[in-house]
C-alpha cells in the first residue's frame, strides 16, 4: 500500500517518520520546512493535491475539524476529489464528535471509506511508535491498516462505528484535563502553608495521589517549566465537547466543570499558549506562593 499524511506539527511528523520507515509515504504540510525535514528521514515531499491520487490511504493529523474538513473538501485544494475510488481515509487528529460523522457522511458520498483514529500519548511516544490509538469505523478498514498503524502505535483498539474513537480520546482528555486542574489547586496550597514542593511532589508522585499528570507535569512545574505539552488554547476543544455532550444528553459533570473553569480562568489570564500546567499559575497568583524548586528560586533570585 502507498500512503499519503498530511499534518505534520509536534505529533505527525514523528508518527509519518514512523510510518516512512517501513512503508512508502507522500507527505504534505504548509510548513516547507517540515515537510523537508520529514522527507530526510524516508518519506516523500508533495506540493500538490493531485500528487494523492494513487496512495490507497490517506492518514491526517491536524489540529481542529475545521482544517481537517478542508484539507479534505476545500474546492480547491481538498484531497478528497483527487483520491482514488475506496481509498481509505484515517483521521488521526482530535476533533468533535459531531464533525467527525459529518466527515465520514462527505467521504462516504464520494464513495471513499474512514476511520477515526484519535491518538493519546504525547510527542515523546509519538516518536517512539508507542501511541495509543482508538479506532472508530468498519473493522475489516482497521485490519487492513492495523500493520502500517502499529508502526506509530503499540496498543490500537477497535472502540465501535465512527466515531468511538473520538469519544473514547474524549474520556481519556477530560479525565486527563481534570488531574491537572487539581494539581494546580492543591499544590500551591502545600507551598502556601510552607511545605517544601520538592518533598510534596516527591510524595504524589510515589503516592496514592500520582496520576501521568503530575508524572509529566509536576518536575516541570518545580522547574517554572510550562512548555512541554499541547498549549491550553488548542486543547481547549476538548472541554467544548465534554460541555456539549453534558448538556446534550442530561449528564451531570460538576468535578468536569469544576476543572473547566479553571482552565477557562488560565485561559483569560493569558495562559493559553502554555501547557496544563499551566493552570497552577492561577492559583499561585491568588494565594501568592509558587511551588518551585529551591534551586529554581535561587537562580531567580
């Protein structure tokens, strides 16, 4: 099979080198740059939509549904009218629910097959082909790529129809979302209360109280460190569609929305181009603390 990747920001462009060192693969991105350095490591570069035409699978990682919709159906430049007939289309980004079904409507329209295939795992095990990846779709269309997918993947789960995937990912980031919102509560009040924050991070991250938030989070925190993850203004859909699918379907989520509003306070505090962890700094802001490091301190000092 040939393979097509469009998107290559911090996750997909390790995932298509991934992909590039066992299977032939035509990438594509408005960054030049990055499509150069992806092409040196075994891909190749294209710089036209029709350049698609014969790849029999077509893999996207993009940032929001709306520019996954348009690399795909833009009357110009979308890729899906250059593709062949049945090719299959695998949608690696994290996006909503609902786009996601109307994303598989157009494409079953054009008579072309898909899978939702959101990824979880961050940069660094997306460039070690240990992602976890959930798939929503026809499982004979997963068994067919599964081998290709295992390359930026070691765990892939067939969650259901299109869009399981994205909700599983959902699930997954809204309870992510809600350990960081808690972090970034209590531990300025350990600091508050003069508690040393490199023994009580030592203790929650050997502790009942550990979570892979405050594994990933916490040392970089101690460090003043707030630029090792996805910033807070694009992972923000996520809480959108945790909101909508409450309200939609009379679910009660206070602890979610508890978290939400913590972010949202970072968010118009002018955070949004950190990481989760960022949201600590709201709380230190109100109870006039840090939660660092000594060595951190003394540095500034």
């Amino acid at each position: 099979m040939k393979f097509g990747f469009v998107g290559l920001g911090q996750m997909g462009a390790p995932m298509a080198i991934n992909l590039a060192l066992k299977h032939e693969v035509l990438v594509y991105d408005r960054n030049t740059s990055t499509v150069a350095k992806v092409a040196r490591n075994g891909a190749k570069g294209a710089g036209e939509p029709d350049q698609f035409s014969d790849v029999d699978v077509l893999i996207t990682c993009l940032p929001a549904a709306k520019i996954v919709d348009s690399a795909l159906f833009d009357s110009n430049t979308g890729l899906a009218q250059h593709l062949k007939p049945s090719a299959l289309v695998v949608d690696t980004s994290t996006i909503e629910y609902g786009a996601t079904l109307e994303i598989r409507d157009q494409l079953q329209a054009v008579g072309l097959r898909f899978l939702d295939a959101p990824v979880s795992g961050m940069q660094k095990r997306a460039e070690d082909g240990s992602l976890t990846m959930m798939v929503g779709g026809n499982a004979k269309d997963l068994a067919e790529v599964q081998g290709a997918l295992s390359t930026m993947a070691s765990k892939i789960l067939h969650m259901g129809d299109v869009g399981a995937g994205q909700l599983t990912k959902l699930i997954n980031q809204l309870l992510f979302d809600i350990n960081a919102a808690a972090l970034a509560e209590i531990l300025p009040l350990s600091a508050k209360l003069g508690i040393n924050p490199e023994q009580v991070a030592e203790v929650v991250n050997s502790g009942t109280g550990r979570s892979y938030a405050s594994e990933f989070f916490v040392p970089n925190i101690l460090q003043g460190d707030f630029s090792n993850g996805y910033p807070m203004q694009a992972a923000y859909k996520d809480l959108i569609s945790g909101a909508e699918i409450s309200a939609r379907h009379n679910i009660p989520t206070p602890v979610l929305a508890a978290a939400t509003a913590t972010y949202q306070q970072a968010l118009l505090e002018g955070h949004g181009d950190k990481d989760k962890g960022g949201m600590i700094l709201v709380f230190e802001r109100l109870l006039g603390t840090d939660f660092r490091a000594t060595t951190f301190k003394e540095d500034k000092a």
